[in-house]
C-alpha cells in the first residue's frame, strides 16, 4: 500500500470539526428560536381569538335597613306648684288581701307564704286616688321568696314564681290588677295588662331595681296614658289609658307573689326621672281623691262558704256590687 500522505488525518479531524461546529451552530439556533414561541401574541392574532365570556358581575348586596330613632321624649319638667299638698300617702287596707302585710311604717310590703300561702296573690290599693295632673310612684324588689313547695316537694307552682304588677285601678274594681276592665298595669315580665289582655311592650324588670309609674292626665301629647320607667330610665313607650278608664279617679295598685317590696309615694324619687315630676304625696289636694279610714280602725272580715255549682260566685259578685254602691 502506498504510504499516506501527511496532513490527512488532520484534514479529516479538521472537517469533523467543521462538521461538530456546524451541528452545535444549529443547535444554538433552535435553541435561540425556542424562546419566541413563548412570546406574547400580536394584537391581530389576539382579535383572532375567540373572546372568552365574561362572568357576570356579583349582586350587591341590599343594605341593611338602619334601626329606627328612639322617639323624642315628649314629658316636660313639671311646672312649680302652689296650693295645700296631700302629704302621707298609705295603703288601703280595708281593700287590701289578708295575705298583705304592710311593715317599716308603711314602706315595706312583704307576704305571708306558709301552708299554701305562696301560691297566691296579695294585693292592695292606695288610699290616694288621682283625678287630674301628672304623678308617680316608685317600687323596689328587696327580697325574693323560695318558700319550700307542699306535697313533697312535687307542687307546681304558678309561673312566674317571683311577680310584681305595678299600675291603677277605680275604688269599685277588684284589688287583683288584671282582673276586670276597670284596671291597667305592667307586671315584671314586661307586658302591659289590660283585662287580662298582655302585650309586651316593655322591659323586665326584677331585683334591687326601682320601677318607676308614672300616670298623666295633664293636657299635652301624654295625656290620659301611663309609662313605667326602671332605674329613672324609660322601659316603654306611653300606653294609653282604656276609654272607660278616661275621667275616672284612678288609685295606685300592686299586685305581687313572693317578694318584699319597698313603695315610694314620695316626697323624694329614688331613682329621679330625666324629667322633674312630682310624686303623689306631693299631688295637690283638689288633684286628688283621699280614701277616709274606716270607723274605729276596724274592718269586717267575711269568708264566703258554698258548695261547687251552688252560685256562690254569683253570690259573691252580687255582694261586692252591692257593697260598691254603699261606698
């Protein structure tokens, strides 16, 4: 074989070479080029595309409705006062449930609770009516009562256990606020009672907290209406006063079941009003009406007696219209 000529071999590596360049060229040029196919699309290719649905814009949502203002308050400062003044306001007691004990000189109330007791209401009227102007008086819950139950403990008792009615009455109406028409009050539950119709248009009211009454009959926005206010604050709009009630001399009333309550007929308000108002034994004596004491001191006691079905409650109802006229 011929000997191979020098420079072949190196020519044939430097065409390799050549070769592996140009192959690494191209390679660097797609590489370049790939880049470019994530580039943005032209405004043109852009108006190309299908437009995408646009999701619809959410509800806004109602706005919610603002409470209402308070009413203004539409009482006034009383105006000063002059003539006689009626002084001591007391309790009824000729009118009053035997259950009533009145103690502390006539500022307590308490109750008698043994053998049965407590299941009943007491109640009792003023002995100071209001015919015209504008007055209150106050009630504090000191004491509730848990007196043991009978039968073993298994007697239901009346719900609620605990209950103050607060409000007025006539002189011939039963002494029990909410039984007859002839009576209006508001009772620690919050309702406000008219022969035995309750609406709750109050707050409750309990423990240690001064219940305020207020009864106006003065000429104004409030007139002929009573209001209960709880710690010198206002727990219910002004109710007006039934129509067979307008005219009328109304007496202050409580009606209670296992508490101790302490009444304030005045002079001084224990939890004063943001208004001033006079309490009832600061009333003018030609604005009220004074129930004299019975002769002696003395009452009659009478224990009705009768079978069921016999009449005897008609008898009763009979006996206490009658005694209504005599009075």
């Amino acid at each position: 074989m011929p000997p191979k000529k020098k420079g072949t071999k190196a020519a044939g590596e430097a065409g390799e070479t050549v070769e592996e360049g140009a192959k690494q060229d191209a390679s660097a040029e797609t590489k370049a080029e790939e880049p470019k196919a994530a580039e943005k699309p032209t405004e043109a290719e852009k108006s190309a595309e299908p437009e995408k649905a646009k999701e619809p814009e959410k509800a806004k949502e109602p706005e919610q409705p603002k409470e209402p203002e308070k009413p203004k308050e539409l009482e006034e400062d009383a105006k000063p006062i002059k003539g006689a003044k009626v002084g001591t306001v007391g309790f009824d007691m000729s009118d009053a449930t035997l259950n009533v004990m009145p103690t502390a000189g006539g500022s307590l109330l308490m109750t008698l609770s043994d053998g049965g007791l407590q299941y009943l209401l007491a109640s009792v009227r003023a002995n100071t009516g209001v015919k015209s102007g504008r007055y209150m008086f106050e009630v504090k819950m000191v004491e509730t009562l848990n007196p043991a139950e009978g039968q073993n403990g298994k007697a239901r008792a009346p719900a609620p256990r605990h209950l103050v009615r607060v409000g007025f009455s006539t002189k011939a109406s039963s002494v029990f606020l909410s039984d007859g028409p002839d009576n209006v009050c508001f009772d620690s539950e919050g309702f406000f009672i008219h022969e035995k119709k309750r609406t709750k248009v109050s707050q409750k009211f309990g423990r240690d907290q001064v219940v305020g009454v207020l009864l106006n009959l003065d000429d104004g926005p409030n007139k002929n209406t009573v209001s209960v206010f709880r710690d010198g604050k206002r727990i219910s709009e002004p109710q007006a006063l039934p129509e067979n009630l307008q005219g009328q001399v109304l007496f202050p009333t409580i009606t209670y079941r296992n508490v101790t309550l302490q009444v304030n007929y005045g002079p001084s308000a224990l939890a004063p009003l943001p208004f001033k108002c006079y309490m009832l034994s600061d009333a003018l004596e030609k604005d009220v009406q004074v129930t004299p004491a019975p002769k002696g001191g003395k009452c009659d006691v009478i224990f009705p007696v009768g079978l069921p079905d016999t009449g005897l409650f008609d008898w009763v109802d009979g006996f206490l219209a009658k005694k209504s006229i005599l009075h």
